[in-house]
C-alpha cells in the first residue's frame, strides 16, 4: 500500500522560501504520477505542480509558476516543492499525491480526484 509523508512545513514571512518533501513507500515509484496540491481554510483543494516518475514532465498553475519548483529524486524515492518569494496567499495545508500510470494529459493530473494516494498535509503559514 503507497504510503506518502510530507515534511518541511512552517512559518515563514513573504519573499521567504520553504522546501517541502514528501517520501513515497510502498509501491514502484517509476508507476506514478506525482503531484502536489494545497487546501486554506474555507477554500475547495487547489492543483499546485505535478511531475512524472521520470522528471521528464512538470507542470504548474499560474499562481506559482515561476516561484515554486517541483522535483523528485528517484533514488530516495522523494518529490520535492521548492517554494521561492512566499506571499500571504500561498498559506495552506500542503498535501503530496501520487496517481498510478503514465499518461500525461493536463486534465487528470490537474484533478484531486483522479489521485488514489495522498499525504497527511503540511501547513505553510506566510506573514505579511
């Protein structure tokens, strides 16, 4: 059973930067479609960046592009995100998923519900 941890979360002022992890266990790590989204208070579970298993594909939504960075190390089987230049909208609990197979088409990665696994969610908290 795929398992995924997230980890690196925290408090940080605008213009800061965090970098959260998320180890993956469990399955084939080369299976999967990796992605991460966030969720604030009152607000519907928003799509952030999604990478393939091989890091050959990244996307983002426009609110980050340019300021976070998704990668993944094989090896250690761990997706990262990269957050650069915070802002006060970017607090959220992050969540880590991961979606078995390897078709890239933007409108399933960019779903929560086609993610069969999902991580506990770490809060990011941005002051102004």
């Amino acid at each position: 059973q795929v398992q995924l941890v997230e980890s690196g979360g925290g408090l940080v002022q605008a213009g800061g930067s965090l970098r959260l992890s998320c180890a993956f266990s469990g399955g084939f790590f080369s299976n999967y479609i990796f992605a991460w989204f966030r969720q604030a208070p009152g607000k519907e579970r928003e799509y952030v960046a999604a990478i393939r298993w091989d890091g050959f594909n990244t996307n983002y939504a426009d609110s980050v592009k340019d300021r976070f960075t998704i990668s993944r190390d094989k090896a250690k089987k761990i997706v990262n995100l990269q957050m650069d230049s915070l802002k006060p909208e970017d607090t959220a609990v992050y969540f880590c998923a991961a979606m078995g197979g390897f078709t890239w088409v933007q409108t399933v990665y960019r779903r929560p519900d086609s993610y069969g696994s999902w991580g506990q969610g770490a809060q990011v908290t941005v002051s102004s």
